[in-house]
C-alpha cells in the first residue's frame, strides 16, 4: 500500500491526520460532461425541459455535492468550503453540456475531491432533468483540472 496514504503500515483505510499541516489556501478545478441527444440539448437549451431550469438546478445541485462531499466519501476531511462556483455550458458540438466546478478554501488538506463531487452532482442532476426525455445520456470525462496549495504545490491537468 505504499503510497496510498488512507492506508496505515497494515493496510487498512484510515483517516489522514493533517493535524500537524499547516493551513494554506487552496483551490481545485474540475470538469465533465454530459452527452445527449440533439433534440435533448435543443430542449434544455430553449427552456422547454418538464422540470424547468436544467441548468440551474444542476448548478444548485453541485454547489450543495461540494458542501456535502465528506458525507459522501467516507476518508474526506469536512473542510471550511469558501467558495463553490459550477458553471454549466450548453455545447452544440458535443452535443450537451459541459460543466467545470472551482473550489476554494483555506485548510490543512485540498479540494480535489469537493470539485470532483460538484461536477459528479451536477452531471446527475442534469440527467434527472432530463432523463424523461432522453435514458441514453452518457456522463463522462469527469477530471481534475488543476489543483493549488498545500505541500505536493500544483498540479495542471495536460
């Protein structure tokens, strides 16, 4: 289990102590998507999903995920978030949306997974939005983009 470190010397899953770290500000950013059909995109976009604002909801959505995250990830340290942001874009392209969340906080441990669990809610969000019209979304690409601060320094996604 080298290297892992919620993992003790006999292998078991433990809580990180960052007890004796000191706080520094830090940020993390994440991103993914959901893919859909063009007629799916089309209703979100002219506002004519059953369930209302699709892409408000799921930005709601992911901002309460980054909050709640030690709640839902069982090793995460329940941290002073200071700021969530989760923008929420249509992308004709794709088709669908793609969803980037930043999170910040000044702490002893990072953000990574509260940004990663804000795109996770939203994406899902997103498909309970809309999943009346359209079960074979796909969620996906969901990927730390950048991360800030605390001892390891940054890290940018290439």
């Amino acid at each position: 289990m080298a290297g892992l470190s919620h993992f003790d010397t006999e292998g078991h899953a433990h809580m990180v102590d960052v007890s004796d770290k000191p706080a520094t500000h830090r940020t993390a950013v994440a991103e993914g998507h959901v893919r859909m059909a063009r007629a799916t995109h089309d209703t979100i976009a002219e506002g004519r999903a059953q369930k209302g604002d699709v892409l408000a909801v799921a930005r709601l959505a992911g901002i309460m995920g980054a909050k709640r995250t030690p709640d839902l990830i069982p090793l995460c340290h329940p941290l002073p978030v200071t700021k969530v942001a989760v923008d929420l874009v249509l992308d004709a392209d794709l088709p669908g949306v793609r969803i980037k969340a930043t999170v910040r906080t000044t702490g002893q441990t990072g953000v990574e997974m509260e940004a990663l669990t804000a795109v996770s809610v939203a994406a899902l969000t997103v498909y309970d939005m809309a999943k009346a019209v359209d079960k074979a979304m796909e969620i996906g690409g969901i990927r730390l983009l950048l991360k800030e601060g605390g001892k390891s320094g940054r890290y940018e996604a290439t």
